[in-house]
C-alpha cells in the first residue's frame, strides 16, 4: 500500500515534464511453460483446474488450453478427487465437493510425461461482517470504492484476497492483504481503483460483488511477488521474475485450496 | 600483518638518517581574502617538494642552506620568498588572489602543473568553478552531478545524482562531507544532490587505489569539505533560481582566529501547489531544504578547533492522508594539533544519523513508519612528515552502528494497526590503518599502506540460520552487548608512479576494500526508503580487489591526457532472489537475498584543458560489469544493472567576454542492462508476464545536451552578481526511464512497451549575487 501511494506521489511530482510513448523492443523468443491455475474452495461445487502455455509477446492474447493432461487433487486421507477436460484446457472435478479447512490438498497434472504438484492448506474461515461503499475525494476526483469489515482472529496468521465484480464483470485487479499488523483487530480494508482505470470505476446504482477469499501463505506470497516483482509489466523493480509458485515441476500459476464469502452491495 | 608494517618502518629510519644536518620549514597555507586553509597548494623549494594537507599544513625537510621557495594554489598568485634554512622555520602562507588582467582573460580551473609524480592513481579532483559551469537540471548547481561528467562515474539515471563507479553499484561510494559519511545524498527522489555547492571547499573523488585512510566502501570515496568561513571580513551571498533560493553568510568571529559559516537552501516547488484551487494539491507537500554550518577557531600557533554540522530534509506529503519526511544530520568536531615541524594531528568525532518516517491516516488505519541509522564516529590520525622522503600517516577508527530497520506505530487509538518494532541492529566497527608515501628515486614514488578493519556485530538480537531454500531453521538469541560474531579483514593498498619524463608518468595501483554496510535498493529508482543493513552472521562482508593501471601525459601547454584501464574482483556481493521483498516484516531480511561475486573492467580515457578562453574535458568510458550469483540466471554471469559499454561526456565551457561566458555538456551512454519478459500467460482471467533470465536486455541508447550561460552583471568589490540560463535536454531527447509492458488500449489482444522519458527541454534561469 505504502509503495503504492509513493509511485502515485513520482508520477504527480513528475507529470507536468514527462511523456510517455509506445516504442519497439526487440524481444527474444522464449521456450514454452505450462501455466496451472487450481482451485479448490469450502463450497460444495465442482472445481476447477485450467491449464494453458505461455506465449511470445508479440502473439495475440489467446492462450490456448493444454489438453489431454491427467488432473486429481487428495486431500490428506488419500481421498482422491478426479478432474476431466470440460472445455478447451479447462479441467472439472468429476464431482463436487466442499473443501475443509485444516486439510491439506495435493494436486498432481501430469502432461506428456510430465508431472507438476502443488501443496495448499485450507486455512481458517474469517467471516466478513459487512461491505459498504463509500466516497472518497482523492486528486481531484470523487472515487467510489468498497470497504469490506471484518475482526481478524488473534494469535494465528491470516491471509486475505479479495475479487472485485462491477456488475457482474470481474475486475482484474490484484487486493491482497494479511495481518501482519493487524492481528486480533477489527479491520476495514478499501479496494481502491487507480484513478486513471476509468473503465472500472464503481458509478452510482452499480452492483458490487466481491468474492473474499482466507488462503494459504504459499498464495499469499505468490499474489504479494505477482504484484512487486513485474507480472504486471510495471518497470519498477530492478530484479523482475516470475511469481513465487507453489507448483512443484517446472510450471507458473498457482494451487489454492481458500474460504470462499460472496459479498453484495448497490453503490448509493 | 604486524612484520610488514615493522620492515615498511625499519626501511623509513633507514632512510631517515641525516647525511648533514636537516632543518624543517612548515606552517600552514591560507588565502589572503578570506583567510580560508588551501588544501593541495604545492610548495617547491629546489629539488624537493611537497603540497598542504586537508587543513593546510605543509612541512618540508631540507639541509641547511638557502632556498627560493615557491607555493602555488589554484586561482591564487604564485608566493615566492628567499628562505635561510639554518633552524627550524615557521613560515605560514598567506596567498593573494589571481589578477585577471582586462586584456588576457585566462581562466585557471584546475592546477596547472597537476601531480604527475603523485603515485595517487584513480582520483579526480574536481573544482567549484567546474562546478558553476555545468549546466544542470532546473539550474541547481550540483556537484554529484558534475562528477557524473567524469570518466569511470557513471549517472544513475535521468536527472539523478546517484553514481556507479567502476561498475560498483550506488551504495559502494563512500560520501563524506567534513568527514562524516552521508547515508542519502540525494533529495527529492534522487533528483537533486544534499550539498549546497555554495559553501565547499574541496572535492576529490577517488575512483580506486584509494590511500588506506580511507575505508568502509567498495567502489568509491567522495571526499567533500566545506569552507570554514571567512575570518577577514564578512561576506553575504546567495541565489534565487526557479525552484530554490539559497544564502550563505560568514565572517570572522574574531579576525584571523575565528570565524563562522551558515548556508542554507530551501525549495518552493509547493508555494504553486497552494495557489491550486484543488484542496488536494493545496494541502500537498513538496519540499526539501539544507542547512550547513561551521565554526572554527585558532585556540593558538598549534591547535585549531572545527565544529561542522549539516541537516537537511525533504518533506512530501499527499493532502494530510499521506506523508513522508526523511533526511541526514551530520555532526563534527575536529581538533588539529601541530605537535612539532614535523608531526601533524588530527582528532574527529563524528555523528551521522540518515531517517525517515511515513506517515498515512485513512478511515481506520491510521500509523507511522520509522527507520533509522546512527554512527558515532571517532577518528585520531597522525601525519608524520619524516623527512623528504617519507611522510607518514597513522590512525585509527571506531565507529558504533545502530540502525533501526523499521518501527510501526499506530498514530491513535482507534486505529487498527498494531505496534511492530522491527529488532535495532547494534555494529561496532574498528579500523587501524598506516601509510606511507615514499619518493623511492627521483623518478619513483611509492605509497603503501595497510588498513585493519574489524566489524564486530553485537547483541541484543535475534540471528538466523536459514536453510537452502532461505526458510529460517534456527534462531540464536543474543544479549545486551554480547559478541555476534567479529569479521577481520587486512585491507593492503600499493600504488607506484614512474615518471617517464618531465611530461608523463606511468602508475599502477592495487587496492582491497572491504565493506561492512548494504544498502538494499530493489527498484529501478532511488527511494528514501531503500534499506541500510549491517553484516550479520549470513550477510558477509564484501570485499574487493582493484588492480589498475595508467599514463598521464601533459600534451601540451595546458592540455593533459589522461587513460587508466582496471580490473576489479568484487567477493560477497548481494542481489535479491526472485520474488523478493525487501520490505518484509521480519527481522530475517536474509531470507530475501542471494549472495555472490562481481567482476568489472573497463579503459578510461580524458583529454582535459585546464585553462585558456576554452575549457572543459572530453571522457570515454568502456567497461563490463557482471555477477555471477547461484540462485539467479540459471547461476551463470550475468550483466550487473550498471553495466555500460559506453559513455561518452564532452564538456566545455567558454569565455566569450569578461561579462559573457557559456557552457555546454553532451554525454552518451549504452543503455543500463535491464529484465525484460520474454513472453507472456493468463492467470486468474488477466495477462501476466513471464521472465526467463536477469538483465538480458538493455534500455535503449542515452544521449543529452544541455547548455548553459553565465552573465557577469555587476563585479565590484562590494557587490557583485550575475544570471545564470540553462537549458536541459536541450533538443528534447526523449529518454527512457522505465520502459513496461501492457496490453495495448486500442487493441486489447496485443502487447505493447511503453516508454517513459522524464525531462526534455527545461529552461531554468537564476540570479546569484555577493557582498
């Protein structure tokens, strides 16, 4: 938060004397990895496991689905829960079930002879108690953002994401956050919008949903590197590398076995 | 250790025996104007020769006989008197001013006959009249910018006075200002550097072969001194440029024994900001100031009391949710004590602290984040001046570290964060050093010299053992003032000069360097923020070896070509391992980084011309950094992010008038090696990007011209002033700052690189006066 409110300061300082523009670089083709992004919940659906490659940069950006591959997860009594291809690189467990927290959940892919795992325990539910929107007059501009409540339990660690939907449409914005200052505290966390994002800004009568994930700390540390270590292109970091993954084998993404709260309120 | 600095003595006295009787004639040099000590004047009396020390002090051993002696300074004319050496004299030098006649305007920016017997290879000496001639950013006059110009130093990026030398990163040069080592020497996010040019002395930057007094850094020592202060008459000058003002006020407390100095700048960038009728803006902050002072006092013939103190701040602030203010203090005392002709000392105690506090207040969250660094510095230094052969200097220092990584506080009770002290990290560091300069033959000179440094690391705190994947797997608790763990480390240093004839001289040197301080900077910009950790029992100290080598030839009368080629091993260097975070809130930053090694070499060239209507220098670098770090890169070497093929600065300055004169400055440089992805995933519905090895790309070429010029106004002996103009960036280079990548706006399925370029075409003027 603080980092992100000091680039938000550069770029104000520096605005009235900086310009930006598109240019050509010269990017070397690279070898193709596997992408894995797994999830397992507490609600009792059936889950999901998507599996697609990297592309060169200048490709468009359609990331086809990897077929073919051999999906289960097993939790730690070695019941074991099979996934099939649904659709194109998209991978359902065959039926559904309710992830428990405390358990510890074991995926394994293998591709053309390849095997990837990942490990990801189920942490605690922390029930949010409520969600509002609010105003908030910032440079200029009033901003409409979410304030999700909640009393973090004391004495263990907890790590918090959550999901942002306008209207039903998903809005990738990465709001990760723990509390490693704010054990045992009531806590209200904001998910502010960048004030130059104009296309996902809450506007009045809007349906907010917001999906509040408890994950583990491998995903905690895979979402906080996601953000700082240039996932997202930024040229801020002087050492940019991929996430820090959970995924054993060779593979980028994630395994999450999270809480799962749904969360509803109509911006005023 | 102990054998060598016993055979270096023996073979001194050997020397040292009197082939007739020997008389010594010392004192100190000053300037007749303002009674400030000249550093480096060079006095000759026949064959032999020496130059003042950083105070001033000379001392020169001759058989007894009848001498001419002369002494010169920059800007300063030529004192010459008949001396008869029959006893020990005390002679010391007042020197007038240089008279410019109205007819030959002949402009004197460094020494004429500059040192080529000096075995001192690697420095740069750089003036304050080099300084008010380069045309900088927003016409701040700025040292750390000027040195940038200089071959084998190197920009850190647009606009910013952070410097890389010889492929050490930022943190590897030691900047000293009387003495006391700055931690941040940069304000307003590395735009602008903390020394007010207006009230120093003396600049010496030494590239490599550093002589053993100095210690404590890998790559570099920036060695800044104020004045002292006028001690004749009191002086008042200042400058209003368009975005800081600055004064600067001295005089003698009492006349010729004591005097004072007070300087001080301030930014008004944030007045704009009030006229804002957004209350946002308005209530915004954006500022930074200095404040240097110093006093000194002749308590007799041989003592002399200095006390220096610097302070400065920058303050930045969105609205009242959002603040942060950081800044150095420096402190010193010195006292200079002139035993005899022969024996000069010099006690310091120094005090450097660097902090910064954030501050943020949102619905709830309301706290303050405090870090800190804090030195208490003391030094005691013997310079020797055996006979015209030897001088010698001996000293030590002690410095104890405290540094506070980090400390959150909630600001008010009903915030919800909670307090969280990160554990202070207590160091003791000791250094021993001896060196001598020897003028083996009338062609060879030697200086040789050891410095023992030990880093002790001292409790209370917690140490860590970690595991290969950096998990901590063991905790060891220390107590108050228990021994960690102490790192020894001999630090040999040797340069040679061979003089090919009376215009040119060949030097190597070699040097080792151990450094015990790291700053942790993980982003492609300088932040307040960028984290200052000692050595522990994981983080060892680095070390470097330089090996360099050069020849120095006066090509004609005030033409002088200078080119040096070095190697340089670096051992325990630092970078961070993928994914890091060095703000992470534990007191096991370890578990971040990755250790490894370092090389660099590279060729340096400069042709200067020191005097005439025309002056300025060209330089060309060409050098190759690297790491080599298991963890990184599929361990194999990689390029370091300084590392620059080429760069290339011409600079120059011309005297079109006694009112007139302009400048100009052009530089070039390969581009830094950066990380770029290679290609590109989905996760979680958005474009992600992947990377496959650091620093495999480069940033596109750098290249500037700014230009500058000076109009006398008005130079009188009461009052005198003039306008200064610049223009930077002065036909719009557009050069990168960062380069990212995103997905085009105008079609979402494709990948685009966006360059940000900061400054282009800033004009600047501003008005400097004296009385």
């Amino acid at each position: 938060m603080r980092r992100g409110l000091y680039t938000g300061l550069i770029a104000l300082a520096v605005c009235l004397v900086s310009c930006e523009k598109v240019i050509d670089v010269n990017v070397r083709d690279a070898d193709r990895r596997y992408v894995i992004e797994g999830v397992v919940t507490d609600k009792p659906e059936r889950h999901y496991v998507k599996i697609t490659t990297t592309q060169n940069l200048s490709d468009n950006n359609n990331f086809p689905g990897v077929r073919d591959a051999a999906v289960s997860v097993t939790d730690e009594s070695g019941t074991s829960f099979v996934f099939v291809e649904e659709e194109d690189g998209v991978y359902k467990s065959v039926h559904s079930f309710a992830g428990v927290s405390g358990s510890i959940y074991t995926l394994t892919v293998d591709i053309n002879g390849e095997r990837f795992t990942a490990v990801s325990t189920m942490p605690h539910k922390v029930e949010m108690d409520t969600m509002y929107i609010t105003e908030e007059f910032l440079f200029g501009q009033v901003r409409k953002a979410a304030n999700i409540a909640y009393r973090d339990p004391q004495g263990e660690r907890n790590y918090y994401r959550f999901i942002q939907f306008i209207e039903g449409m998903r809005y990738n914005r990465v709001f990760v956050t723990n509390d490693e200052y704010t054990d045992g505290n009531a806590v209200t966390d904001k998910l502010r919008t960048p004030s130059d994002d104009e296309d996902h800004q809450i506007e009045a009568g809007d349906t907010v949903t917001v999906h509040a994930l408890c994950m583990d700390k491998a995903n905690n540390d895979y979402w906080v590197s996601f953000l700082s270590s240039g996932a997202t292109g930024g040229g801020g970091t002087a050492s940019p590398a991929n996430p820090t993954t959970n995924i054993q084998g060779g593979a980028l993404g994630y395994f999450s076995a999270h809480t799962l709260q749904v969360l509803e309120a109509v911006a005023p | 250790m102990k054998e060598i600095v016993l055979t270096a003595l023996t073979v001194c006295l050997a020397i040292a025996l009197p082939a007739q009787e020997r008389f010594t004639i010392s004192g100190t040099v000053t300037s007749k104007k303002n009674g400030e000590t000249l550093i480096g004047a060079t006095i000759t009396a026949g064959a032999a020769g020496t130059v003042s020390n950083e105070y001033g002090f000379y001392s020169l051993s001759l058989p007894a006989g009848e001498y001419l002696l002369e002494v010169s300074a920059v800007g300063k004319e030529i004192f010459s008197r008949q001396v008869t050496l029959d006893k020990n004299v005390v002679l010391n030098i007042s020197m007038e001013e240089e008279v410019i006649s109205m007819e030959q305007i002949t402009i004197t920016a460094a020494p004429k006959n500059r040192s080529l017997s000096s075995p001192q290879m690697g420095v740069e000496k750089v003036t304050t009249k080099e300084v008010r001639n380069v045309p900088v950013l927003l016409g701040e006059r700025d040292i750390l910018k000027t040195i940038q110009l200089l071959p084998g130093i190197k920009s850190a990026g647009d606009g910013n006075s952070g410097f890389f030398v010889r492929g050490g990163s930022a943190d590897q040069n030691l900047i000293l200002l009387d003495e006391a080592n700055v931690y941040n020497a940069s304000h307003l996010l590395g735009f602008f550097s903390t020394f007010n040019s207006d009230a120093i002395k003396d600049i010496t930057v030494y590239k490599g072969g550093m002589p053993a007094q100095y210690g404590g850094r890998l790559s570099s020592v920036l060695d800044i001194k104020m004045n002292d202060g006028n001690n004749q008459d009191y002086e008042v000058s200042g400058g209003i440029g368009l975005i800081s003002a600055k004064l600067n006020v001295e005089g003698p407390i009492k006349k010729d024994k004591a005097s004072f100095l007070v300087t001080g700048r301030r930014t008004y960038a944030d007045m704009f900001l009030k006229l804002s009728n957004d209350s946002i803006l308005q209530k915004s902050r954006l500022y930074f100031y200095d404040l240097n002072a110093k006093v000194n006092y002749n308590l007799g013939e041989k003592d002399r009391l200095y006390l220096s103190g610097y302070f400065g701040q920058d303050v930045l602030g969105a609205s009242d949710r959002f603040g942060i203010h950081w800044g150095n203090a420096t402190g010193t005392i010195r006292w200079n004590h002139i035993y005899n002709s022969k024996l000069f000392s010099n006690t310091s105690l120094i005090l450097s602290n660097y902090n910064y506090k954030i501050s943020i207040a949102s619905e709830g969250v309301n706290f303050d984040i405090f870090s800190q660094i804090n030195d208490w510095n003391l030094k005691h230094e013997f310079q020797w001046y055996l006979n015209n052969r030897n001088n010698i200097r001996i000293g030590l220092n002690t410095i104890y570290h405290t540094l506070r990584p980090g400390e959150v506080r909630p600001s008010n009770d009903k915030s919800s964060i909670n307090i969280r002290l990160l554990q202070r990290r207590y160091s003791w560091e000791n250094s021993l050093y001896a060196t001598n300069t020897w003028k083996a033959t009338d062609r060879v000179n030697v200086t040789y010299g050891i410095r023992l440094t030990t880093f002790s690391i001292l409790g209370k705190g917690d140490y860590f053992t970690l595991d290969e994947n950096r998990n901590v797997v063991d905790t060891m608790r220390y107590r108050k003032g228990e021994f960690v763990k102490t790192y020894v480390n001999p630090e040999p240093r040797l340069a040679v000069s061979y003089r090919l004839n009376s215009s040119s001289s060949l030097k190597g040197a070699y040097a080792r360097n151990v450094q015990n301080l790291h700053l942790l900077a993980n982003s492609t910009t300088s932040n307040p923020t960028d984290k200052w950790v000692a050595s522990t029992n994981i983080i060892k100290p680095e070390i470097s070896d330089l090996v360099s080598l050069g020849y120095y030839k006066d090509l004609w009368n005030d033409v002088e070509l200078n080119t040096e080629v070095y190697y340089k091993t670096m051992q325990n260097q630092i970078d961070y391992k993928d994914g890091a975070d060095i703000f992470i809130n534990t007191d096991a930053v370890e578990t971040q980084l990755l250790f490894g090694r370092g090389r660099a070499y590279g060729w340096e060239l400069q042709l200067k011309k020191k005097a005439g209507k025309l002056t300025g220098w060209v330089s060309y670098t060409l050098a190759k950094t690297e790491k080599q770090i298991d963890g990184i890169n599929n361990n194999q070497w990689y390029n370091a992010r300084q590392d620059r093929t080429h760069d290339v600065a011409v600079v120059a300055s011309y005297e079109l008038s006694k009112k007139w004169s302009i400048s100009a400055n052009w530089v070039y440089n390969t581009g830094n090696a950066v990380s770029f992805p290679t290609g590109k995933y989905s996760i979680d519905g958005q474009v992600a990007f992947y990377y496959t090895e650091r620093n495999g790309y480069r940033m596109p070429s750098y290249h500037r011209l700014d230009i500058g010029a000076n109009w006398i106004l008005k130079q009188r002996k009461r009052l005198s002033s003039e306008l200064s103009f610049s223009l930077y960036n002065a036909y719009g280079r557009q050069n990168a700052y960062t380069i990212s990548f995103q997905q085009s706006k105008s079609d979402p399925e494709r990948t685009e690189a966006v360059q940000l370029a900061l400054f282009r075409f800033i004009p600047s003027v501003s008005y400097n006066f004296k009385f």
